[in-house]
C-alpha cells in the first residue's frame, strides 16, 4: 500500500508539473504577442511626452516613466543606435529590431537626432510569468499533489483494512466513507460486505435448520424401518408403509423447498412487463385444488395492471403466499391487486387463526413456525415466506404481513410497477 501511494504521489505531481508548465507556456506566449502591441503603444507615447520637453531634461522625466513600464527605456544618441542597428535612424522614424528570437527593441528617433531605446525585451512570453509561476510548480503543486494523494491513501487504506477484516471473518466490516474520491469503491464495498455477509448467515441458518429439519422426519423413518422386523398384522404393516411414505414425502417436500430457497437468490433476474392477470387467476385456481379441504379462492386484478419484474420469481412468491393462506384459512382466501403510481400492491387475505404482530417479524425467518403443532398438520417446511422475502429483497420491492379484513393475516408484496422499466 506504502510503495502504490509513494507511485501515486509521485506520478501525480509529474502531472501537474508537465500539465502547468504546458499552461503557463502557452498562455505566456498568446500574452507576449499581445503586451507588444500594447508595449508599441506606450512606446509611443513616452516618445511623444518626452518629445515635448528639451534634451537636457528627457533623462529626469525617463526616469520618473521608467517604473510604469516593464521594457527598459533609454535616451540613446545617434551614434549609439547606429552601432546596435548598423545604419541610422532618421527624425520621426521607428525600427522594430530583432537581435535573436528572444531578444527585440524598438528605437524611436526625435525630430532633434536623439533615440528612444526600449528594450531588450523577449515578445514571446508575458512579464513576470515564470518568476510567480515557478514557485507554484516546484513547491505548491507537489504540496497539492501530496495532499490529495495522502486523503486517497487514508480513505484506501480504510478499504484495506475492512477488507482484511472481512477476510478474517469479520462480517460486520465496512467502510465509513461518506465523502471523497473513494466514495464509490467504499460504497460497492460495502454493498459487496452486507451481501456476503447476508449469505454466510443464511448459509449457516440453513445448515442448522436443514440439520434439524432432516433429523426429525429421517429419525422416524428408521423407527418406522425398524418397526417393520417386528411381527404385525396385514393392516398394521400397510399402515406402517404408509407412514413411511408420508415420511420420504415431507422429505422430498424439505429437499424440494431447500433448492427453491437456494435458487431465490442464485437465478439471475430476468425483469419484463407483464400482465399478471391469467397467471394470478392460474394460481388461485391451483392452491384451490390443493387445499386439504374445500376453500374459496377470490381474486382481483384490474384490467391495467402491469408488474416489472421476472414473472417466474414473482409467480413462485405469490404461489408461496397463497399456499400458505390456503392451508391455514378456515374458508376463504381472497387474492387482490392494486396498480398504483409506481408499484403494484398484491396482498393475500385469509379468515385463518391471523399471525401476531409481535411474530411477524419472525415469521419470514428460514424454517420459523408460530407453532410446530399447527404446522404439522397443515404441512410445510417453513421456508414459504422466507422464499418470498429473498425474492422480494432481490427486486427492491417490500414484504408485509398485516391483519386482514377477513380476520386473518394479510401478507402483502410491493412491486415495481410498469413505470419502473422507463
């Protein structure tokens, strides 16, 4: 980390020198072009000034003029600026003379023979340029440099650390960074922590609960097995067989329910419109069939109803809840939709015994059950809701569980609406 932030530093002011100095060139150079015409001007100008006034007093005026002016300005005679231009200049005229291409004067000759020099001056770059900016370049920008890469280094060396804590088995690392460059890589950071860390704990919920869960239907059945070497008569046995069977069904059950568990988080979503309308109506009419006893299954679902979401999750989470619903209802299930402005509202109404506010919470946990006995008698696993609480996280939508009108639970899903495909 040492030696990248060192590079970093290093690099960075590279930059700024080679980016500065181009800067600073280039705006020097356009200016100087433009002081020479300006400087030209007030060439003139103190030409004409002084021109007004005897020889004897142009030096005393020249240097109270000299401080407004950046080119040096001399009175020179005739003979001084015939050796420097190699001819003469003659009363009134002006010579633009360029001695190298950093070096030019002007010569202005009086009506009376003497010359005003200004000069040498270089016409590429502008007074004073490299004087300020030098210092900007040698000390402020490496000292921006360092700062800036410093803040970098500290905010990536927070990602570090919470990395190495991660790795360590820390689940609850992150990475508080609200502001700065690092902002992104700590917030993808920490999306990336609270997923892995909510599927190490689902991992390891899953493992005590499928150790559980398959404990108990497998300890019956090698009862039941060894109950078979047991003498017994004709319907003893059969009944004895079709225990069994129940046994390897809830066992088929469990298995089946744990890879739709599983695949609730692991199948890649695959969003589209759709018009939940038959499908919801197809569903209803199944948990009506399935149902141990007879129960009336009532669906609404206006015409304009539109979900975007992947239709076979949302089928599963919505097949979930009605299964539910029909195995504890007394009577009647009632499956409602409702188109709203940006997501759609499907909620499940039962006439069943209800679930307490205080264990709805609870309830959507892997394998939990408000009461085992109730369970085994109506079937399941504990894993329906949960299902559809995963599915619900992974579509950014909402799972509640409220009480209904019929006077049982209402389990409610929140999904995008159509809008949300814009």
């Amino acid at each position: 980390m040492k030696r990248s932030l060192s590079r970093l530093v290093v690099r960075s002011v590279l930059v700024c020198w080679a980016v500065s100095f181009a800067v600073i060139v280039g705006y020097a150079s356009s200016q100087g072009w433009t002081r020479e015409r300006a400087q030209r001007d007030g060439i003139f100008l103190v030409r004409d000034m002084l021109a007004e006034l005897p020889p004897s007093e142009r030096e005393a005026r020249l240097r109270e003029l000299r401080p407004h002016f950046w080119s040096p300005l001399h009175v020179v005679s005739p003979g001084e600026a015939r050796a420097q231009l190699d001819r003469d200049v003659a009363p009134g005229e002006t010579v633009h003379h360029g001695v190298t291409m950093h070096e030019e004067w002007y010569f202005l000759a009086f009506d009376d023979g003497d010359v005003l020099a200004a000069g040498p001056f270089d016409p590429r770059l502008a007074p004073h340029a490299f004087p300020i900016a030098m210092p900007i370049l040698v000390v402020g920008l490496p000292l921006i440099a360092a700062l800036i890469a410093l803040r970098v280094g500290r905010q990536l060396a927070k990602v570090e650390r919470a990395t190495i804590q991660l790795a360590a088995g820390e689940l609850g690392a992150r990475v508080d960074n609200r502001d700065g460059p690092s902002n992104e890589l700590a917030t993808a950071f920490n999306v990336m922590a609270e997923r892995l860390e909510r599927l190490v704990r689902s991992r390891d919920e899953l493992v005590q609960a499928v150790s559980h869960e398959l404990g108990s239907p497998l300890a019956r059945l090698r009862f039941r097995i060894a109950l078979l070497d047991e003498p017994a008569s004709g319907d003893e046995r059969e009944e004895r067989l079709a225990a069994m069977t129940r046994e390897l069904d809830a066992l088929d059950e469990l298995v089946a329910e744990l890879l739709r568990y599983v695949q609730s988080d692991e199948l890649a979503l695959e969003r589209q419109r759709f018009d939940p309308t038959r499908p919801l109506a197809d569903l209803a009419e199944l948990a009506r069939l399935e149902a141990t006893e007879e129960r009336e299954v009532e669906v609404a679902v206006p015409a304009d109803a539109e979900v975007f979401a992947d239709q076979r999750l949302f089928l599963r989470a919505v097949e979930n809840v009605l299964r539910n619903a029909a195995r504890h209802a007394r009577a009647k299930v009632r499956l409602e939709v409702h188109q709203e402005d940006d997501h759609v509202r499907v909620a499940v109404h039962d006439d069943g015994p209800g679930i307490p506010e205080e264990q709805r919470e609870a309830v959507v946990a892997p394998f939990a059950r408000l009461s085992p006995e109730r369970d085994r008698k109506t079937g399941g696993v504990g894993l329906g809701l949960a299902i559809v609480r995963r599915i619900m996280d992974r579509h950014g939508g909402a799972l509640r569980i409220e009480t209904s009108d019929l006077g049982g639970a209402c389990v409610v899903t929140c999904w995008p609406g159509a809008r949300a495909d814009g």
